[in-house]
C-alpha cells in the first residue's frame, strides 16, 4: 500500500471509530443499559420466576437460569441460589390477576427493547396496537431462556457452546427483524446478532472472572443486599451488549461502502 492508501486507511479508522462512539452518546447507551437492567429486575424476573417455577421438567428454578447465564460455579452458585430462589408455593400463591399483571410489565419491557431498536435505525416508533409483537417477543425470549438452561444440563463443552451460539445467534437477529416490524433488512442486521451474541460470550467470562469473586465477597459483607446489587450490575452489561451489539451492527451496515474503497485500495497499491 502506498502513503496516500495509508493515510486514507488511517483516516478511515478514525472516523469510523469517533462515529461509533458519538452514536454511542447519542443514543445515551449506559442510560439504557441501566433502564435495561432495572426493568429486568423488576417485570422481567418476577414473570420468568413463575415459568420456571411451572417448569414440567423440574430440573430448574429461576435461580439456575440466574447462575447458567452469569456463568457462576460454586460457592457464588450457591450464594445466588439461597437469596433468589422464590419459595416453592409461587403458583400456587401467583393469582390470574397477579399473572396478567406480571405479563403486561414484561410486555412494557419489550417494548423498551423495541424503542432503542428503533432508535438506533433511525425508525419512528411504532405503533401501540403493535404490542402483540412485543408479547410474542416477550415470550420467544422466555423460551430461549428456558433451553439454554436445558442445555446445561443435556450438553457439554464445546457441543454446548455451539449450540447456545446458534440459538442466540438466531434469536436476536429474528429479534430485532420481529420488533422492527420488517422494515430493516434481515442481511443488514446479521452483524448486530453476530455482535451482541459474541459480546454476551465475553461478557460471560468476565462475569466467571469477575462477578463470581464480588459475588461471594459481597454475600459475606452485605449478605442479600450485595448479592442483588452484584446481579443488577450484571443485566447492566446485558442491557449494554444487547444495544451496543445493535450498534456495532448499524454502525457496520453504515461504514461498509468504506470498506469497499479500502480493499481497492489494498488491491492497487
């Protein structure tokens, strides 16, 4: 490449770098990922507590969904299990009012999920009598999150990791085609799925590196207490891979004619 391909190529990842991260502070994305994990915590998990508790399988509580997505082992397991496991009348004890009730919030997640989607692309928001879409939504992902628990325990090593990197591959990139409404392209938001799947994965060990030490040193400090606080900061990183990956995959549909000019110019030096 000669000094004029380099300059061009240096330049190139400059700008392309600085739009990333002031669509990043447009979008105000620790905001949302705050916004994501508080909803989480309190629509979300009350609704999947119910489900795993009505699991016909019995091989798994809300608490083993909690430990399996953190990726926690041992002593901090345990740890999360004693605190968030809900006692074992929960259906018996959930009436139908209080199980709409569960359901409608879960939908107003959903619907979060939807407006920073839409935000991110540049779409108006949709409207309210689309809510069926944030409910079936609301319920696939319900239904991920069940599997990738029943795949804890029916498979292993990397078979597991394969397996769990396709369904959320899958489930993310439907997602946000779903919530969209169809009005973005499946090919142009392939790279965001790619990106939040493969920023859920690092986000997974730092939590085995990280989260699981805090988790038992906090349990010991502040004993429940800490242990939540240690969980919100953990959906606080999910709620910033999920919209940071859709992003990095807008921010890659958008840049990609700039790769182009590059590889011209890699090919004629």
């Amino acid at each position: 490449m000669n000094r004029y391909g380099r300059m061009f190529h240096q330049t190139w990842r400059r700008l392309a770098a600085h739009a990333l991260v002031r669509q990043s502070r447009e979008f105000e994305l620790l905001r949302r990922s705050l916004g994501f994990a508080t909803l989480s915590l309190v629509t979300v998990a009350p609704l999947l507590i119910v489900v795993a508790a009505a699991d016909p399988l019995k091989q798994s509580g809300f608490a083993s969904w909690l430990v399996d997505g953190m990726g926690l082992s041992g002593r901090s397991a345990r740890d999360v299990t004693h605190i968030i496991s809900p006692p074992r009348n929960v259906i018996g004890t959930t009436s139908a009012l209080g199980a709409v009730t569960l359901a409608v919030f879960g939908v107003g997640f959903g619907g979060s999920v939807q407006n920073g989607y839409e935000r991110i692309w540049g779409l108006p928001p949709g409207p309210w009598h689309r809510v069926w879409r944030q409910a079936t939504w609301l319920a696939v992902l319900t239904a991920y999150l069940y599997q990738e628990v029943l795949t804890r325990f029916a498979l292993h090593g990397w078979l597991r990791v394969a397996v769990s990197a396709l369904t959320g591959l899958a489930f993310f990139w439907w997602g946000q085609h779903f919530l969209l409404g169809g009005q973005i392209h499946r090919r142009d938001l392939l790279p965001g799925a790619v990106a939040t799947v493969a920023g859920l994965g690092g986000l997974r060990l730092f939590s085995q590196f990280v989260f699981t030490p805090l988790l038992v040193s906090n349990a010991v400090s502040y004993g429940g207490v800490g242990v939540v606080l240690i969980v919100e900061s953990w959906l606080t990183g999910v709620g910033f891979v999920v919209y940071g990956g859709a992003l990095a995959g807008h921010w890659f549909v958008e840049h990609r004619w700039w790769q182009r000019l590059i590889d011209r110019v890699d090919r004629n030096p």
